[in-house]
C-alpha cells in the first residue's frame, strides 16, 4: 500500500509506539449490519486497515450489532463482501454481541461500586431531567436506591420480568455536568426483540455509548477512530473504561465524515430509496454504496486512492463527487481495452463498397498502452454511426457528417454523405455515404485532410446491447426549501437513461464487471447482475473528460 500521506491520527500512533505506550497498534472497523457500507464507510475502512498495515498491527472487522431490531444476516454478508474487495483481510472477525456476557458482567460491577442504578423514569422524564446546556439536569428519585436493590432489579430485567421501557439501568455520575452526556446516561434498556444473532437469550440491550467502548476494551483496541459527532461522548467512554476496570485500556480519536457534493450518504435514507423503489436495490449503480459503485465499475483501487487523497482532517467539509471520477479515469486509463459503441444508431450504407465483402481492420486495443496489443475489427458495406454525429442543416464549426461533408471514420476511411433518407414523418432513417479506399487508416495518406473523426460499428455483425447512463440520483439542494419537503422530492427523475446500440463484435463474450473504454463516450462496467449470455449491459462508469468536441 502507498502509505505517504500522513494524518493527525497516524501521527498519534507514531507518538505512541515511540514512547512505548502501545506495543502493537489494533484498530477496528465497526459497521452496525443495518445496512450496505457506503463510500463514507470506505474511507473509515482505508484509514483503519491501512493505518495497522503500515505498522504492523491488526484490523478487526467487528459487527456492532447491539440493537436487535434493525440488523441482519444479509447485511453482515454485503458488508464482509465489500470490505474484502476493497482489499482488505481483516485479523479476528466478531460480533459484539458475542460479548452480551461480558457487558452484563460490568453491568453488574457499576451496580456494586455505586457507580450504576437502575431507574423506572419514563423516557420523557428522563430526557427532560437532562437538562439542556444552560441549565443542569435533576436527579432521579431512584439514583440513591440501595446497590442490592438495583442489582436485583437488574437481574430481573435480564430475566423478562418488565415490559420494554418500565425500566433502565443508568451510569451515575454528574447531573450538573456541563457535557449532557455525562448526565447519568442510560446504559441498558429492555427489548423483547428477537436478534439476528442472540435470538431470544437476552431482553436487555447495552446501549452504543456503554457497549462500544467494552467491545474495544475486549478486543484490546488500542486506536479506535470514529466519526466527530462522538467527540462529546469521548468523556463517557473513558469514564466507562475506567470504572469498569477493563484489562485494556483504548483511546478514542474522532475524524471528519466524508460527504459529497449532490450526494446522500446516510444508511437511513440510502435503506429508504431502497425501500420505496426509488432504485433497485443497495447495489443500484446510482447508490453510492460500495457495491453500487462495484457496479457502476469503479475499482477498488480508484476508492483507496480516493480514501488516501481526500485524507483524514478534523474539521467537516465536502468532497466534489467529480473528484472520485477523477480517481477511476486514473486507474482505468492504461487498462481497460479502447472500443467502439453506438449508443443511438444511425445506419450508413456505403455505397461505393462491394456488397457482401467484409474486410477486417486493425485496431489498437489501448493508444495510450500499445503493450495491450491489436483487434481486429470488421468492415463493410453497412455501418452505424451515432445519430448525433449527423446534422442535415449543420451550425458553423460542425466538423461531423453532413450532406456532402467528408469526416474520418476511426481506424477505418474517410466517408462522405451524399444522400439522407427519410421515414414519412420525415426523420432522417438511413445515410447514404461513399468511402476513398485510399485514404485507409495506416496507409500514411496525407492527399487531403478531414477535421472530423467519427466511431462506428460494422453493421452485420455487430453485437446488440443495452446501454445505461446515470445521472446524479437527487438534483442539488434548492436555497428555499418547500415547508415538509424531504430529500425524497429531490430525487432526480431521469437519473437512469437506458439506450438500445451496439458494440464490436469481438466483445460478445464480455463478462460482467468487464471495463472499457467507448471512443469518445467514456468508460463502461459490464452490469454483472443485469447481463445475460445473449443480453450484455453496460453500465456509464464516467464519461472522458473532453467530451464530444471534436
Ligand atoms: P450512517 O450515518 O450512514 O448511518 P453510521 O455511522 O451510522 O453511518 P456505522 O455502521 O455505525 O454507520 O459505521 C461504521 C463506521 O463507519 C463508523 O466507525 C463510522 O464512524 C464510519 N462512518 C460512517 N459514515 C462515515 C462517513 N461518511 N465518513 C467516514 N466514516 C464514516
Ligand atoms: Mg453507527
Ligand atoms: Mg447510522
């Protein structure tokens, strides 16, 4: 792994490991399995995998999986999926609520020490006994009840005895503290919820705040990153790690989330879109899942690059989304295989060449890798070219086909349009074009020039196939939001433009996830899920830079 970027969280490792404080740096990634990752969760993936690689630590892969009701199996699999084709091998795979014991267990050491209670307030009563930033908390009238009384009680929630909600164990530690957090939180509440793991054996649940630092303590976590919005909680997960007495002893570290240009991130709307049939599904191409991107065809070698470039910051800012295309561009350029396609056909007859000879061109596979070799391609009497490469009444500075213009014909001759057939409503169906045989692409001729060079496909034998072009899936934030409007009246209504073309009949065997770069389109994914055998779908990665000028 490229590891020249440094970062403020890197450079609190080195800090460590030179002043002996830590032996061996363990890190963790700990997705909740109540959705697909996302390009956010990539970026917390690079930064934890990479940074134990660079010296030698160890990633665990740990489902958080403490809130029965949202989570399951097919999750962890997408997840445990994704993380691997980033690139990734995590050291030990665990679920936290393989530590539901342990938890109890310290649970049960605050109770003794005085440092926990168990509390029968309502929910209400217990948000509005916080307090708010100006103005401490109350106490509840349960926080002084004897420890004996609140172990017992404790127990008897474990047992099932009391309904969801009746009653909460919570951390007794200052109800005048500045930070709101520290205001005796709650750290278990009842659920008779069937989990995804645990099934029936527990009703009780930690809460996130109590549970993740124990699940890094048991793991022996040394630098556990996460996101800015737990900074405020930091205080919390030391006092949690020091009263209940753990054998080691890990550190919090908050970076800044990476967000998007145009781009909605969060599991909850992404798991809404999906839910509504706004897409199809989690891996839709236009998600910004990581398996929508796998689809779209980014690699995972443009995401890292992107991770790693983008760098870990404190402060919140936004990422331009054209800035991740930049990323796949780089990767592909040498790569993938040039090729021609038709995304809207427009038929040529050429008029001047034999009927039935097909003779067959050379290409280059890739200008910018000559290693990759040569294909051959077929030409003939008949071709498609791109209805938008043909304007009858062209403007001026239109170097393309129109009625008696010569233009290029990519690694074949030059053609000229000599007549335009119509349908009766007028549209133009069919050109009409004559070819130089000299003028051959290769044979050096330099007799005249054209300043137009146009793709095609041979006709015959071209391959039919489904073209998919994406656009951003929600249209940017309007200044003035309409009162009661959602993220949802933002969604783009032609996100998706399917076209029906063709491509050279040497990619009929294309496999999905095969990437090529289209001649003056931009690079496609072979939809890996969409495709068939006799049906190929390709997927508008990003288009190229320059776009149709020509
Ligand atoms: P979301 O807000 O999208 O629901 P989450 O934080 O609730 O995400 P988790 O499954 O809890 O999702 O996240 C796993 C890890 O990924 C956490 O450590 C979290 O901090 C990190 N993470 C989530 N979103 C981002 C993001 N946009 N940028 C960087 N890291 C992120
Ligand atoms: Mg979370
Ligand atoms: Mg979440």
């Amino acid at each position: 792994t490229n590891t020249t970027n440094t970062n403020f969280i890197k450079n609190i490792v080195i800090e460590d490991l030179n002043e002996g404080r830590v032996d061996t740096v363990v890190t963790r990634f700990p997705p909740e399995p109540n959705g697909y990752l996302h390009i956010g969760h990539a970026k917390s993936i690079c930064l934890n995998f990479e940074l134990a690689d660079e010296f030698k630590g160890k990633t665990n892969l740990r489902f958080d999986d403490t809130n029965p009701a949202k989570e399951d199996e097919e999750f962890v699999r997408a997840i445990k999926e994704d993380v691997q084709w980033l690139g990734f091998e995590w050291d030990g795979l665990f679920f936290a609520s393989d530590y539901f014991d342990y938890m109890y267990e310290k649970a049960q050491l605050l109770i003794r020490k005085g440092k926990a209670y168990v509390c029968q307030l309502n929910a209400d009563q217990i948000r509005e006994g916080r307090g708010t930033l100006t103005e401490p908390g109350k106490e509840s009238p349960y926080r002084d009840r004897p420890a004996e009384e609140s172990l017992d009680l404790f127990e008897r929630m474990r047992k099932g005895e009391f309904k969801d909600g009746e009653m909460v164990l919570r951390a007794k530690i200052n109800m005048a503290s500045p930070n709101i957090n520290l205001r005796d939180p709650v750290i278990y509440r009842i659920s008779h919820a069937h989990h995804h793991r645990t099934g029936d054996a527990w009703c009780i649940y930690p809460m996130y705040a109590f549970a993740h630092p124990l699940e890094d303590a048991h793991e022996a976590v040394t630098h556990s990153i996460c996101t800015l919005e737990f900074e405020d909680q930091r205080p919390l997960y030391d006092w949690i790690i020091q009263e209940c007495e753990t054998e080691h002893v890990p550190h919090q570290y908050e970076f800044a989330k990476l967000k998007l240009t145009d781009t909605i991130m969060g599991k909850r709307y992404l798991k809404q879109m999906v839910d509504e049939g706004v897409v199809d599904g989690w891996d839709d191409p236009r998600m910004p899942t990581v398996s929508g991107l796998r689809r779209r065809g980014f690699t995972p070698e443009s995401i890292r690059n992107f991770c790693r470039e983008i760098g870990v910051t404190k402060s919140d800012s936004t990422v331009d989304v054209k800035y991740l295309d930049h990323f796949i561009r780089e990767d592909l350029k040498l790569k993938a295989p040039r090729t021609m396609g038709i995304l809207k056909p427009l038929k040529v007859v050429i008029t001047n060449y034999p009927e039935g000879q097909v003779e067959m061109l050379d290409a280059e596979i890739n200008s910018e890798n000559p290693e990759m070799g040569i294909r051959q391609i077929p030409f003939s009497r008949e071709i498609y070219i791109e209805q938008d490469d043909f304007m009858e009444n062209p403007p001026s500075k239109y170097f393309r086909l129109f009625p008696g213009n010569e233009v290029r014909l990519k690694h074949a001759y030059f053609i000229k349009c000599e007549e335009v057939v119509k349908d009766e409503a007028g549209r133009v169906i069919e050109l009409r074009c004559t070819y130089d045989p000299e003028t051959k692409s290769g044979s050096g001729f330099t007799g005249r020039k054209v300043k137009g060079t146009i793709h095609w496909v041979e006709a015959t034998r071209a391959v039919p196939v489904e073209f998919r072009l994406y656009e951003p899936l929600v249209l940017p934030e309007q200044e003035e939001k309409e009162e009661g409007s959602t993220f949802l009246d933002r969604i783009n209504p032609n996100s998706l433009e399917v076209l029906s073309g063709f491509v050279e009949e040497n990619m009929k065997d294309a496999e999905g996830n095969d990437k090529f770069q289209f001649f003056r389109h931009g690079y496609f994914n072979v939809d890996p899920k969409a495709s068939t055998k006799d049906h190929l779908v390709f997927n508008l990665t990003v288009s190229l830079k320059s776009s149709f000028d020509i």
